[in-house]
C-alpha cells in the first residue's frame, strides 16, 4: 500500500513550516506503522509533486493552508483515494467571514460583527492566527481589504478534534450516516502582543472543561453543517456561549498531541473514515502539553 501526504508548508511557507513538519510527522509515522509506503512532495512546485506522485499512490491528504486547500485537494482527488475533506466543503470553510455567516443562520453562534469595543479584525481566508489582531475601537483599526471584523468575546480558549465519516465528494457511495468520531477536546494557548497580534502558542489535550458535552456538541453540528469529512479542528470559545470561531477542515496541530496519547492509528481512523467505517471511539491514555512548533511534553 502506497499514501502521498502532500503537505505544503515544508517545502513552501517557511513561517509555518515547523508546524506543517511536526503534523507531517505524526501522520506519516502513523502510515508508516500501518504499513504504507509514503511518498510527499519533494520540490517547492506543489501542484507538479502533486501530480507527479499522486498516480501511484492508493491514498493522498492533502495538508496546507486553508486558501489553498480546495485547489490541491481537488487535484488529488482526481488522481487518487483522497482521507481528507472533500474539495468543495474545503472551499467554503476557506473564507472565514462566509463560514461564519453560514453557521449563524444556522443557529451555531459565532462571534457578533464588531460594534463599539473591542473586536478581533482577521483574513477573510486565513490560517490559524496568521494576519489575525486585537484592536479597539478607533478608525485606524478599520478592516482592510481582504480583511472582516468581529466582536471580542470572553471565554475558554479550546478546539474539537473531530473525523468525519463520506458525507459528500468523489467517494460518496461510502455514505454510512455515521455521526463523526471525537477524538480529543484539547485547551488552546493564545498569547496576545503589545502590538495586539494574536500569537498561536500550543495546547494541551486532552481537556475536559466545564461543558464538554454541550462544548463537542456544537463543534459537530458546526461541521456537519459545513459537510466536513476527514479531520478537521473546530475553535471554539467557551463564554456565555459556545460560540465557533473558525473551522479547519484538515490536520491542526493538536493532532501531534493526540497522536502521542492515542491508542489507535490516525492513519488507520482516515483512511476507514473515507470508506464510512470510524470507529465509534477511540482510547487516550494521559495527557500532554505541545507547542506550535509540535514539540511534546507528557503531564
């Protein structure tokens, strides 16, 4: 058996390439383990690398950065068996201002557009915290272009790891109805600079706040309102409400942290997943503390 793990970062983006790299590693250790042969890209020409290795392989992810996501995964999917989330619900997610306006009308609360206070201005199709700063309220912090502003709400800072069973996309004859798998609640570390930019440190997981259940609750609905298959890494933040703050339709970096407390193969969840077939759970043994860069601590 052959995977391609296309991830984009190592070989592109040298500010996200530690993180892309610790992800990268996870995952293919994991495939490794279940017996694959993985090939990834080599060169910076993600597309050609893409196409070049994709043919021979019996599986593909695709990992990169969510604007860019829907354009290779679509590629791949045409090439061979994609364990991610489909082309077209990677679009979406993709601009954050429309992902959001989606869920509201769908009775997911989001964080209000901004008003008199402070507020959290942000890329319309960005990634993690890249572009993404804590402003008042004063005409200079306006949005620019390619840029929306929402209300500043208080609360806990966590993310849902969530693999979702076909739903749609190119191998929706596997469609089984199966609600998607929790893998891990996990508590996020944001830091906040002078300058206002919001800085992505780590986390830990798994967490097990106040709320879980309501918590992991929302999360589901929020992707399986957006279609989401594969893995995916839904924000949120625990305040008055549960509210949604971005949803990420591929491996996040707290996937390095489960992979290390997990019982089961990431691997073996994706590619059973994309044929309908999670399991029903799954079994984490401790705890651990990791940083953006994926370096790990046990707790």
């Amino acid at each position: 058996m052959k995977a391609i793990l296309a991830e984009y970062t190592v070989c592109n983006d040298p500010e996200l390439a530690p993180e892309g790299a610790a992800m990268l590693a996870a995952i293919r250790e994991s495939f490794e383990r279940c017996g694959y042969e993985v090939v990834t890209p080599e060169r910076p020409d993600f597309e050609g690398e893409i196409r070049r290795l994709a043919p021979g392989c019996d599986v593909g992810l695709v990992i990169a950065p969510d604007r860019l996501l829907f354009r290779y995964t679509q590629i791949l999917e045409g090439l061979t068996h994609n364990v991610g989330c489909g082309s077209m619900n990677a679009a979406v997610c993709a601009n954050k201002q429309r992902t959001a306006a989606i869920l509201a009308r769908n009775g997911v609360a989001v964080p209000p557009d901004a008003g008199e206070g402070k507020r959290i201005v942000k890329p319309v199709t960005g990634c993690g915290a890249q572009g993404v700063r804590l402003t008042d309220e004063e005409p200079d912090e306006e949005p620019g272009a390619g840029e929306f502003a929402q209300a500043y709400v208080e609360g806990e800072t966590l993310s849902v790891s969530l693999v979702g069973s076909r739903v749609t996309g190119n191998v929706c004859e596997y469609y089984s109805g199966n609600p998607p798998l929790l893998l891990a609640v996990n508590r996020q570390e944001i830091a906040v600079g002078d300058d206002g930019r919001v800085r992505y440190l780590g986390g830990e997981t798994p967490v097990h706040p106040d709320r879980e259940e309501e918590i992991v609750e929302v999360a589901v609905r929020a992707m399986n309102i957006l279609g989401c298959q594969g893995y995916a890494g839904i924000d949120i933040i625990a305040g008055d409400q549960i509210y949604v703050v971005d949803v990420n339709p591929r491996p996040t970096t707290s996937l390095v942290g489960i992979a290390s407390v997990m019982e089961e193969e990431i691997a073996d969840i994706l590619v059973k997943a994309s044929h309908g077939e999670a399991p029903a759970e799954v079994h984490l043994s401790g705890s651990v503390r990791f940083d953006k860069d994926g370096r790990i601590s046990r707790l």
